[in-house]
C-alpha cells in the first residue's frame, strides 16, 4: 500500500504542476509553491511514517504538518491576494457548483461590493493559518545556526 501512495503522489505532482504552470503569472508562481509545498508536506510524511525510529517519525511528522499547514497558508495568501487586487470575487465562485454555499457566500459578497476587504481577510487568515509553521522554521534555523559554545572544563 506504501508503493501506491508513492506513485498516486508522483502522479497527483506531475498532473498539479503541469496544469499550474501552463501559463505564467506571478498567481501562478505562488501558487505553484503552496502546491509543491503540499507535495513534499505529502512525502515528508509518507516518509517518516514508514521508514524511521520513533524518535525520528515524531519530529518528521511534526515537519511533514507544518509544511502541509505553511502550503494551506501560502494558498489562502494567493488566494486572498487575486481578490484583494483584483476586486473580484471570481477565484471564489465555482463554475461546477454554483449554488454550492462557498459560491453563493462569494456572489452575495461581490454584489455587496465588498471583493477587496473579503480578500484582505482571506490573506490574513493563511497568514494566521501560516504563522506557527513560519515560526517553528524560524526556531529550527535559529538553533541549527548558533555557534557552538565551548565545551565545559572538568
């Protein structure tokens, strides 16, 4: 079952990033990170959920989470960003279900006028969605970074 997974992934990677950058725009760019992101977030737990120690699985999970977590984040950025700028609401409204709630609440928010502050909100909550990833990238860096201290004298 590991091996399908394995190959599902590949594929889902192959197909994501070839439809992603079909054409490119800085959207496009951004959103191909969050999804490469959420590529390797895939792998990194695929990985250490069947190929480590105990000590090493806990910490390679808590790795795996925080990229998927960043990538969901980075998505909603993108996401927020298109309409914030834009001042539409079109990225939200699904063209397959259009009477799907997400859809409706996007409509009612585009008729209100309202795309461009619905955006900044949807940026701010990938940022808060993204936040505690940042920071757990920033401490390990930190810590890997600092100097060695001096070996105490006995």
């Amino acid at each position: 079952m590991r091996w399908i997974f394995l190959l599902f992934a590949a594929l889902l990677g192959a197909i994501g990033n070839a439809a992603i950058f079909e054409s490119v725009s800085l959207v496009r760019v951004v959103g191909g990170i969050a999804f490469n992101l959420f590529m390797l977030s895939l792998l990194v737990i695929w990985w250490f959920s069947y190929f480590s120690g105990a000590f090493a699985k806990t910490r390679g999970l808590v790795v795996g989470h925080a990229l998927l977590m960043l990538s969901a984040g980075i998505g909603l950025v993108d996401l927020g960003a298109s309409a914030a700028l834009s001042g539409s609401c079109d990225s939200f409204i699904s063209s397959s279900k259009p009477y799907g709630l997400r859809s409706q609440f996007a409509i009612n928010i585009q008729s209100l006028g309202y795309c461009r502050e619905f955006g900044f909100g949807v940026v701010l909550l990938g940022l808060l969605i993204a936040s505690p990833s940042i920071r757990l990238f920033l401490g390990i860096t930190r810590r890997n970074s600092r100097p060695l201290s001096a070996p105490a004298e006995f």
